[in-house]
C-alpha cells in the first residue's frame, strides 16, 4: 500500500523538532550540525530572531489578500531588490521552480511582442531548474525528463564547457541563454568568470536574453549579493528562491526594463506569488544581507572552511578527491559513493547534500560561527576515518 506522503523522496530515516542557528533537534532529542541548511534555503539559519520577529509582526497583521491588490510587503521587498541589482523590476513566486516558468516566458514573449519567431533556450548538461513541464525540458537529462514525455520544445542542450557548441547553439532563431553561474545539483560546477563575461558578449552580440538562475547561488552565498557580480556582468533576466525567504517559500523572478516590457496585464499571475507573509520576512532578509560587513563576513568564513576542507581532502585521499565551489556553496569530490559519505555523515550528527558527480555538497547557513565550521570539519573527519576503515 502506497504511504499517504506521495514516496517520490529517499528520505533519511531522520525527523527535526527544532532548529536554531546552525543546529536542528531531532525527535529523539539528538542535536545535528546542520551543513544542508534546508538545501541552501536556510540562509540565516534556523529560528532568526529578526525572521521570527518579521512573520509574527506580518502574521497578527494580514496574510493573504492576493495580487488583485496592491501589497505593501511586497512593494518594500521589490524596491529592495531593484535598489540593490541590476534589476527594473520583480514578479514573486513560491518557489524556484516557477521562477523558471516565468522566466522562459518572458524571454519568449520579450521576442513574440517584436513580431520576431525566437524562441529556443539553450541550456547546459548537469543544468537543474526545477522539477515543472519547462525546468525538466530545460535539463534534458533522462534522470529529470525520463517517461515525461512530450516534453516541452524549444529547448537546445549544449555539454557544460564546450564553447564551440555553445557558439554554434545560438542563432537568430535563440531567444534566450539560461544557465546557473555555479551548478549545484550538478555538483557544484563553477562558471569562471571570463566564461561568463564571453556568455554575456555572445547574447549582446546576437540579441539573445541572458537569464541567470542564482536560485542556489545568490542571496550572499557566494559572499556577493549574486555571484555573478564577480563576473562584473548582469543578466537580462534572473531567478531567484531559497536564500531569499530565509526557510518561508519564496521566490522571484528580476528582469530589465527591456526583458520585461512584453509582461503586460494579464500575461502572468499566481495567487500566492507575493504573499504578505513571505514579502515581510524575505524583506527582512534583503536587509541583512545587503549589509556589506555582512558579505564580508561571509567572504572570511567561507575562506576558513575551505582551508581546513583542503585539508580534510589531504587527510583522506582514499575518500575524497577534491574540493570545489566557491563562497560557502563548497563540494567535496569523492572517491567513495557520495550516498556512503552522507549517510557516515549522519552518524556523525552531522548533515549535508549529495549531487552529481559524486559531490558532497556544503551549504551551511551564512551565519555560520568559527567554531560550527570547526565542529563540522571535525565530524566530516570521523566520518571520513569510519568511512576509510569499512
């Protein structure tokens, strides 16, 4: 008999309380050093205090009127993100995965609206977008679209790093460009920047849109706002989530002027996109985040773990093979199965995300103290020590 939880996760045998800071409680009272944070969600970690205070403040005010109104939260959220980026404007979502639908709309209707037949994305092997009809035509891979089908069309799939292909991939007929400045389910596969500043010349030279997607990535993780400001470049069109509602379901979708023009009433909507509660607290978020001495912060610490994580590597070379990533997005490369490296983890109290590539995945909330980092190399230390002697 099939469970009343749909069974489409592997779930660790595992169930959280309580969290607070980098820590999360398990039913049986066990603490766990969380280096997950809700995969990259829980930017400032468990039970912030200034989130907790934002969605009880929000919460005994209003929680839901829907877009047929204007939404003060939402307004304060979407000055924030255009003060602070590249962006003219904000459309909210739930989550990532509808950012992506509304960004390959965008991009399509952008053309449609000049009377223009363009409408391919061009995408990259190990790409993940989401989990929707267009986020799995995105990946093409058979893992995400397998027995899916017709997948949506429209979609050219060119091999991460081949810049031949990727040159040859974008024609008159390309409306957009779509790839994540580092891959997280793809195992964490940073785009170097002189990569990304070619992609942005290419799109400039043929007029195809730029989209971003630093659903992942962004919101300070790499100890930017968005990592593709190391680049010194911006998208046309970005997707946003995760990081942005600190542990509340939010996302967005921040374009130019130009990208969005075509966006005009009626051409989009969501009845929850943009919500009170989420807007306050993603609000409260931006405001922390932005703060400079904050990113620094950020910078310092992510420069400490992969210190003692290259170390870790050299410690155990019959476990792992690496480190990469940047920020504290980090994955260690293993030579063991990355599902044994997680689960020693587990016995360790100690958790993180596997992907592909055989990558062990770190993305430890941004508030992260010197010595979580410690304890957290100390325990992925036994683990890799048990690991070692099976």
């Amino acid at each position: 008999m099939i469970a009343s939880v749909l069974p489409t996760y592997a779930r660790a045998p595992l169930s959280f309380v309580r969290g607070e800071g980098t820590w999360l409680t398990a039913e049986d009272g066990t603490r766990y050093l969380d280096m997950g944070a809700g995969i990259a969600v829980n930017a400032l970690g468990h039970a912030h205090p200034a989130l907790v205070e934002a969605l009880t403040e929000q919460a005994q005010a209003l929680w839901h009127v829907s877009n047929l109104y204007e939404i003060g939260a939402q307004r304060r959220l979407a000055d924030l993100l255009v003060a602070h980026t590249f962006a003219d404007t904000c459309f909210f979502t739930n989550s990532g995965t509808e950012a992506c639908e509304l960004a390959v709309k965008m991009a399509r209707k952008h053309w449609s609206a000049q009377g223009e037949d363009r409408t391919e994305i061009v995408t990259f092997s190990g790409c993940f977008h989401g989990r929707s009809g267009a986020a799995i035509a995105a990946s093409g891979s058979e893992k995400m679209a397998g027995g899916f089908g017709p997948l949506m069309p429209g979609f050219v799939h060119v091999d991460w790093g081949d810049h031949d292909a990727l040159k040859a991939a974008v024609t008159d007929r390309t409306a957009a460009v779509l790839i994540e400045p580092i891959q997280g389910e793809g195992g964490i596969r940073p785009l170097p920047d002189q990569c990304l500043r070619g992609l942005r010349e290419l799109c400039d030279d043929t007029g195809a849109l730029l989209i971003l997607d630093e659903v992942q990535c962004g919101m300070g993780r790499t100890g930017r706002l968005f990592a593709h400001e190391w680049a010194g470049v911006t998208p046309d069109i970005m997707m946003v989530a995760k990081g942005i509602g600190g542990g509340f379901p939010l996302g967005a979708v921040l374009a130019t002027e130009g990208a969005a023009a075509a966006m005009t009433p009626g051409t989009h909507g969501s009845t929850y996109g943009g919500n009170p509660l989420a807007c306050a607290v993603g609000a409260k978020v931006m405001e922390i985040v932005v703060d400079p001495a904050f990113l620094a912060e950020v910078g310092r610490k992510a420069a400490l773990l992969r210190q003692k994580l290259e170390g870790l590597v050299a410690g155990h070379p019959d476990v792992y093979e690496g480190v990469r990533g940047q920020g504290l997005m980090l994955g260690l490369v293993a030579r063991a199965p990355v599902a044994d490296v997680v689960n020693a983890g587990y016995a360790q109290h100690l958790l993180t995300v596997p992907a592909a590539e055989n990558t062990q995945r770190l993305l430890p909330p941004l508030t992260i103290s010197d010595n979580d980092i410690a304890e957290a190399v100390a325990r992925l230390d036994r683990a890799a020590t048990a690991l070692g002697h099976g």
